[in-house]
C-alpha cells in the first residue's frame, strides 16, 4: 500500500489558504492510485483554540475539501481538523475518506494537550478507531496521544498494522516526536507514521520530521523542514511475519 504524507506550512487560521496550499501540493505530486493521503492534525486552521475560528459550522468545509480530494486523486484522504460533536461542541478529530466520499474513520482525540489548555476547549475522546484501507488494518492518533503507550497498545493487539499520528509538534520537542514514534513501531510491532506540519505559527516554530518506521523500528523515511508530499510504500505482511515469528503481542494478554 502506497501513503503519501502531506507536510506543510499551515497558515495559521486560514481554511481557505490552507485549502489551497494543500490543493497545490497534490497537484504536483504523482499519487499512485488507492494511496492513503494524510494531512496534519488541524491542517485547515492550525493547532487554534480559537473556537470561534476552528468552528466549521453545520456543514464541514473542510470535509468536503477532503472528500474532494480523494475523489479527485482516487486516493483515501486522512486528515485531522476540528469537528461539532453530537452535543454541540467542537473536538479534535481525525477522519478518513474513501474515493467515493464514504466517511471510513473519525477518531477523537484521547488526550488533549492540558499545557495549552486544549482540554478546555476540545474535550477527550474515550475510544480507539481502526479502518482497513487496502487490506492494511490502520488506527489514527493526535500529537499529544504518542507519549501515552497504553493508547497503542489494546489497538496493536486487536490486529491495528498501521499506525498513523498526525500531529503539530513543535521543534523544541522534535527530538521526542522521532524517539517516541519509533518506540511505538517496536513495542508494537507495526508501522508507525508521523505526520507533521512546518513553518510556524504565533507561538511555536515547526521543523516537519514526518517520520515512517517499520514494525523493527527501522526508519524507512525522515523528512526535512521543508514542505512536500512523501509518498512510501508498505508491505503489511511484513507486520504479520514478524508478530508471528516473535509473538510478544500475544504475551502481553498475560499482563
């Protein structure tokens, strides 16, 4: 399975720039059919909590943006942006597109970032999300989920091969972000992608790093500052293998 991972400059509270700088990108990029395209957390406003900005109203712009997009391209759309809840209010969320515009995935947030005060503003999700996109079993995380392992965890040992967090992670941390995505694709045996912004916004400065490991831990891809779309490719039998022939998910039922 193909995964092409779009690293920019969000420009900060613009849906409509971003809608087009995202646009542009794709553009220029050779997409093989059926990719699994990801864009970072908040891609059309920033990491705000502005919520009179990130509201999108009764109907998404930005939803229909992606599903634009992956009919366009023939592509599946991951993407990370904020959502009304059932109840009214706005969460973080990741949600997937298929080709046809059929909604595949929406996750919410399980940990919202208490420094920035995000908790406030965008409440916590409280359950995992898995989808199957070419045969690959795939689970969606935010930024802030990757320092919590117990998030990966149960998702890896009910079959998750893939998983991907998108994220806004500043680079006074970016040593982290590369240390703890790795750490994920050992302990779970499984590829782990992330997916980050660039450029900067009123508070923080961006260096990218969007990072691909396999289920080793072996670093297939490490992007530099500068935007771009990088397309990997993924071999999910390699995940099978490798949990057959060193079973440790299996032990940790014992735990």
């Amino acid at each position: 399975m193909h995964i092409a991972a779009v690293q920019f400059d969000i420009r900060w509270e613009d849906r409509a720039a971003n809608h087009a700088r995202v646009r542009h990108l794709l553009s220029q990029s050779d997409l093989p059919r059926n990719s699994l395209v990801i864009l970072p957390e908040m891609f059309d406003t920033g990491f705000s909590i502005n919520t009179t900005v990130t509201d999108p109203g009764a109907v998404s712009a930005s939803e229909i943006f992606c599903r634009e997009m992956a009919g366009e391209h023939q592509v599946a759309v991951l993407a990370g942006l904020a959502a009304r809840t059932p109840e009214g209010r706005l969460a973080n969320e990741a949600v997937a597109f298929s080709p046809d515009g059929a909604e595949l995935v929406r996750y919410r947030k399980r940990q919202p970032f208490a420094l920035a005060g995000e908790h406030l503003h965008y409440p916590a999700g409280n359950v995992s999300a898995t989808f199957e996109w070419q045969g690959v079993r795939i689970a969606p995380l935010i930024c802030y989920d990757l320092r919590f392992p117990e998030l990966f965890r149960p998702t890896a040992v009910a079959g998750a091969e893939l998983f991907i967090v998108i994220a806004n992670w500043p680079v006074a941390r970016i040593g982290h972000w590369v240390c703890l995505l790795q750490a994920r694709a050992i302990e779970n045996q499984a590829y782990v992608l992330g997916v980050n912004r660039t450029g900067v916004d009123p508070g923080f400065q961006y260096d990218g790093r969007t990072s691909l490991f396999d289920p080793h831990g072996k670093q297939i891809v490490q992007a530099g500052p500068e935007e771009g779309v990088i397309v990997s490719e993924i071999d999910p039998q390699k995940v099978r293998s490798w949990r057959e022939k060193f079973p440790a998910l299996r032990d940790a039922n014992f735990i």
